[in-house]
C-alpha cells in the first residue's frame, strides 16, 4: 500500500509539471511565477526638458535575455514591469539607432521605482543635416526639440565623403531651386543620395523637395521626369495642390500613439504643393491621408535599394546592432541593442536587422506639408516632431 501511494503521489506530481508549461501555447509558456518583478515608472522626454515624447520604446532583459517592454503613452508616460536585479533600462525612437538613452536602475521585488525626468531624456546618437530652403525650416523644429544640425549645400552633397558622416539628411522645401544653373551637381546628388539610402542613411523631403526623389528640378509638374533615384514606377507627384485646410487622418497606430489623436487639419497656405498622384503601396506605407479622398499626405519607406551602389560605412560609428524580436501575440518590434547580446537574442529567435524592409535601407519619409517659415503649421508641427524623431 505504501508503495502504491508513493507511485500515485508521483504520477501526480508528473501530470501537474507537463500542465506548467505548454509549447503550442506561447503565452502560457513563457509564463514563469518564480520570476521576481517590480516596476518602474517615468516620463520620457526629448532634450529641451519640457516636450514629452510618445510613442518610445522602453524595455529591458532578464539574466535569460527575456525581453519585458513597454512603450511611452502621448503625454510619455509608461511603466514597466522588470526583474528584480540590476539592469539596463532601454528607452529609444525608431528602431533605436539614433535616438536613445541607456539608465542603469535597480528593481526590487513588489516595487516601483520611479525614474527623475533628467534620466529619461531621449539622447541625440545620431549625426543630423539640414539643406537650407525656401520655405521649411525644419531646423527649428530640431533645435526646439534640444537637439542638433549641421547646414550643409547641394555642394556638399555633391560629395559622398561629406554627407557620408551623417545619419540624418533633412531637405527643406526649395533647397533645390537652382537645378538649372548646374544639372551636372545633381546628377551626383542623386548618386549619392541613392548610395547613402542604400547603405542605411535616412532622408527626409518635404513637398517640392520630392524632386530630389523623383527628379524635376525645384518641384515636378509631370511624372517619370530625368533625375531623382526612386524609381519612377514608385511614386509620381505634381506640383497641382491648392491652398486651403484638409481634413487629414493618421494610419500608422504607432504615430497615432505618439501624437494621441489620429484626425487633425492640415493648413496648405501656398499653392502649387505635390500632390500624391500614385505610388506603390508595396514599397511606402502611408502614415497620414486625406479623410475625404484618401489621397497620401505623408509617407515613408525602407524598402529601397540600388544596384550597383557601392558599400559605404554611413553615419555615427556604434556598437549597437538592430534586431527584430516578436512579442507575445505576434507582435513585431524593431530595436537597437549592443553587439554583445545579439547572439543570444537571436538563439531566442530574434533576426538581425529591423522587423521589415530592406535589411541595409535607411527611411525616406515625405511629407506634402511642411514646416513653413512664415505659416501656421498647427498638429502638423506635431507630426513633424516625430518624423524627426523616428527616423
């Protein structure tokens, strides 16, 4: 009798440890109630100490490189569950690779610690341009954030060595208004532009300046014009839009959790602006449309490449690598982590590079409205905030 008890207590034993732990259902296994946690809470901020800063990644790993994430709600507000130990609490904008901030913080069990906002500001790592133009002023934009960039010409970017330094391009509206005086320069400029793109440097233009996308010389009036170095097949604009206020909606969920609404106006207060005739919805995702027409307002895209173009180092030299981790829920992040972890991260599933698109492209964002020098540009100004800061 004794014996079957003992056997009886053991099979029992058996059945509840194979109910622990259920491979066809993810959730459930990663579930670990030995694990002790606490929390941590804070407010992301960009540098200038006052514009908080939504939308952001926070995260961190366990000794088993167990990632646990949170992201920052509209007002940059988040809490994160943790460990307890020791650790490195991540908080970065985009896939992390120019914008981050690194806090060592210690967990206790059952606990919240709170972060100062002077350890949650949102650190500038990547090197950042700007093309002077007619009528944007992103630079402001930038500098009002508390952040950084250096003014370079078309001269300059007739010169790989030069813009190859960078991470970041910004092309205001109008800086390429002088096409005609030297169509020799751009031929370069677009070479270098594709070359910079490809190997992982990102490109902002705004509204005329999509000529340097596209070709034209200070803005487009026709479709598949001589230079620029996106394809035609990829996006054609004209230079047909009318003044007035648009309706506009926000598509992407992670703009619309940035900005905290997802309808705004739009002011187009000069005319001849590019509309979107068409593009390829394979190649941009659209961020914000039109609400009455659907038609793209703003766009970007990481799917480019160019045949032919060199290999070139682009931008601030780091030792962090970008990988793609799925969540629980099949939920797909793109971050920036040190080199070191990568093995182990990838050993747990995670793939080198960001979660979609070309593995090496930088962005190329555009946007039919801009920062206009002497306009209003309301909610707009908002969203251009963030274009900065996910690029």
């Amino acid at each position: 009798m004794k014996k079957f008890n003992l056997l009886f207590i053991f099979i029992i034993l058996l059945s509840l440890g194979s109910c622990s732990s259920d491979p066809d259902n993810p959730a459930q296994a990663t579930v670990d109630t030995t694990i002790k946690t606490g929390k941590i809470t804070g407010k992301v901020m960009a540098q200038n100490g006052t514009k908080p800063i939504g939308g952001a990644s926070v995260f961190t790993f366990d000794d088993k490189y167990k990632i646990y994430y949170t992201t920052s709600d509209a007002d940059g507000n988040f809490t994160l569950e943790a460990p307890v130990g020791n650790h490195t609490i991540n908080i970065q904008t985009g896939n992390g690779s120019n914008f981050r901030t690194e806090i060592s913080a210690t967990i206790k069990n059952n606990e919240t610690l709170s972060l100062d906002a002077s350890q949650t500001k949102l650190n500038q790592v990547a090197k950042i341009a700007y093309v002077k133009g007619a009528y944007d002023k992103i630079e402001d934009i930038i500098q009002t954030l508390g952040y950084t960039a250096t003014e370079i010409t078309n001269t300059d970017l007739g010169n790989l060595t030069t813009i190859a330094q960078y991470d970041i391009i910004f092309l205001n509206c109008g800086s390429r208004n002088n096409y005609s005086s030297n169509p020799a320069l751009y031929s370069v400029i677009d070479t270098n532009l594709a070359t910079f793109v490809a190997n992982g440097g990102s490109i902002y233009a705004s509204d005329w300046d999509v000529s340097y996308l596209v070709g034209g010389t200070s803005n487009t009036n026709n479709c598949s014009l001589a230079g620029g170095f996106v394809p035609d097949t990829k996006l054609c604009s004209k230079n047909i839009g009318s003044v007035g206020t648009l309706g506009a909606t926000v598509t992407n969920t992670g703009l619309t959790t940035a900005l905290g609404f997802n309808t705004l106006n739009i002011d187009y207060d000069l005319g001849a602006w590019q509309k979107i005739i068409n593009y390829d919805p394979t190649y941009w995702e659209v961020l914000v449309k039109e609400t009455s027409t659907n038609d793209a307002l703003m766009m970007r895209t990481n799917h480019f490449t160019a045949t032919g173009a060199p290999t070139t180092p682009i931008g601030t030299t780091t030792t962090f690598t970008t990988v793609c981790i799925t969540l629980p829920g099949n939920i797909q992040i793109s971050i920036s982590v040190p080199q070191i972890l990568v093995p182990y991260l990838v050993a747990l599933g995670a793939t080198v590079g960001p979660c979609s698109g070309s593995a090496n492209s930088g962005y190329i964002y555009y946007t039919t409205f801009h920062n206009h020098a002497t306009g209003n540009i309301g909610n707009a100004g908002v969203i251009l905030q963030y274009v900065i800061l996910n690029l």
